[in-house]
C-alpha cells in the first residue's frame, strides 16, 4: 500500500509522527507536505496528494492543515476524491464506512498527535460498508 500525505506549517510535526507509525507498518509514504514551520499555503501539498489518489499512484491520502477545513475543501474538487474532515474516531469510522473516504483530512489545532494517530490507524482498518451507501456516494459527482 502507498499513502500520500500533504501538510502546511501546523501539520509538519503530525506529518512526521504518522509517516513513522505508516512506514513502521511497512506502507509505502510519498511526502508532498512541507518539512518546516514555516507559512506555506495549504493548496500546493495538497493538489498533489489528491492527484496521486486520482491516478492511483497511491491507495489513500492524508492531509494535514490547522483547522483541516482547508484541505479537504481543496481535495474535494477533484473528482474522485472523498475527503472527509476527522475529529475523533467516530468519525473517522463514518467517513470510511459510509462515505468511502479515500483522503482523510486532519485539524492539527484541535487534536494531539496520539488522536491523529490513532485516527489514521482506525482510517486504515475501517472498510467501507457499500449497500446503500454506494447509491449514495454514486450521486456525489458532478460533471461541468
């Protein structure tokens, strides 16, 4: 398996602890986030990670930002791409098993790293339950 992942300034220390538990579990990790503290915009890490998902070059993304909102709002205008913003793991749960998240998009002013962590394991180990959530996610495209 092969995850991208993708950060501003807030997320570089998150970044760096899940690419350790990832590659700890010998998943493949393919870093579009900036390595500093320093202000970047959020935009540019995460057009990559969405087109890596897109293309299939990589299973799954994770984006990292302040309040995440900013990420998945940019994730989600690719298509294809299920970004779903995590606060706990109930949700996290819901965002894979109902909606077939395949980027999960991580708030790193309100949680600490052990949550993200343990959010990004539960991400991984949640299937997605199809049945009536797939007629769901069927109508979530929209052609322009």
């Amino acid at each position: 398996m092969t995850i991208s992942i993708g950060n501003d300034h807030a997320g570089t220390d998150y970044k760096f602890a899940i690419i350790e538990l990832l590659e700890s579990k010998g998943i493949t990790v393919i870093n579009h986030g900036t390595d500093s503290n320093d202000s970047v915009d959020y935009a540019d890490f995460v057009h990559p990670v969405a087109e890596d998902v897109v293309n299939e070059k990589s299973t799954y993304g994770i984006l990292i930002c302040g309040s995440a909102n900013g990420v998945a709002m940019t994730a989600n205008k690719h298509q294809k791409i299920r970004a779903g913003l995590a606060w706990n793991n109930e949700i996290v749960q819901l965002i894979r098993g109902h909606n077939n998240a395949n980027i999960i998009c991580i708030p790193a002013r309100f949680t600490a790293i052990p949550q993200a962590i343990a959010m990004v394991e539960t991400f991984l180990n949640t299937p997605f339950e199809g049945g009536r959530h797939q007629n769901r996610i069927d109508k979530i495209p929209v052609s322009c």
